[in-house]
C-alpha cells in the first residue's frame, strides 16, 4: 500500500536478458517511477468547460441551431449535451470530426463517434458530455430539444 502519492518507486524484476543488460551498463537505475499519482492528476476536464469548448467548436465550423442543455443533476447519463445541425451530411460529418478531435486534445479520454458514415445524425459520446449534430430535417424529425423544454433550470444557449 502506498502511502504517500510520491512514494511511487517499483522494484524492477530482473529476468535474464535485463541482468546482463544492467551488468553491461552498471549505472542504469535500478528503479522505475511511476508518473506523480496526485489526486489533480486523474481528474478529467470539467464537463461544462468541455461543453463550452464544444459549442465554441461548432460556432467556428459554422453550425446552426447549437443548443446547449446542462442536465447535471438531472440526468445520471451526462452533465451536458449539445445539440447542432449542419446544413447537408458532409457539413455534418466534418463538425463530428472537428468535435472529437478537439474533445480529445482537451483531455476527454474516450471519445466514441456514432453514425459517422451517413451522417444524418452523429452522436458523439465523451462520457459526461454528449453532442448530437443532425442534418436540419433529421434534427426537426427526433426533435430532442422537447425532451427537454419542461426542465425547470433550463438554461440553453443558443448560437
């Protein structure tokens, strides 16, 4: 049990083909340390900052209709989801590309990307945040925005 965070040394095994590397190079450590395991470390990015980087993301690559719903302590699912439309499937393939590449570059550690291939409606699931882009007829048709018109702190943004 390790009781200090920085107290992350382990012992190194040596098999045979390590011995003889170790006695060929006698300064080598005899020790490997493990990354700082600090609390901060294993935290992922806050969600609504997540969101608000999403939403900036589709702003810049020209979505319409960016809606954003916090559902944290609403939904156990997610703490915010954003919904957007492009104006045909290759406008909407190309926000879920831009999307999840700046999810990951921001930390969000499994970023899942769903029909990508047609593109009438990508979901793109980065755990406690999900973003749906539609084509605008696809969007129209589900209508997910009246899942959520009766939440009583229903702060959308809208662009």
């Amino acid at each position: 049990m390790i009781n200090n965070p920085k107290d992350t040394t382990l012992p190194v095994s040596k098999s045979p083909r390590t011995r003889k590397k170790a006695e060929a190079a006698p300064d080598t450590a005899t020790a490997i340390t493990t990354p700082d395991a600090s609390p901060s470390a294993a935290l992922s990015p806050d969600p609504l900052e997540l969101a608000r980087l999403v939403a900036q993301q589709l702003d810049d690559d020209k979505a319409e209709n960016i809606l954003t719903i916090p559902l944290a302590g609403k939904s156990p699912m997610a703490d915010a989801m954003i919904v957007a439309s492009g104006r045909s499937a290759r406008h909407v393939s190309a926000l879920a590309d831009h999307v999840a590449r700046k999810l990951k570059e921001a930390g969000a550690s499994q970023v899942r990307v769903e029909g990508l291939p047609n593109a009438d409606w990508v979901l793109i699931d980065a755990g406690d945040v999900i973003v749906h882009i539609f084509r605008p007829e696809v969007r129209e048709f589900y209508n997910l925005e009246r899942l959520w018109e009766n939440t009583p702190e229903k702060q959308l943004s809208t662009r």
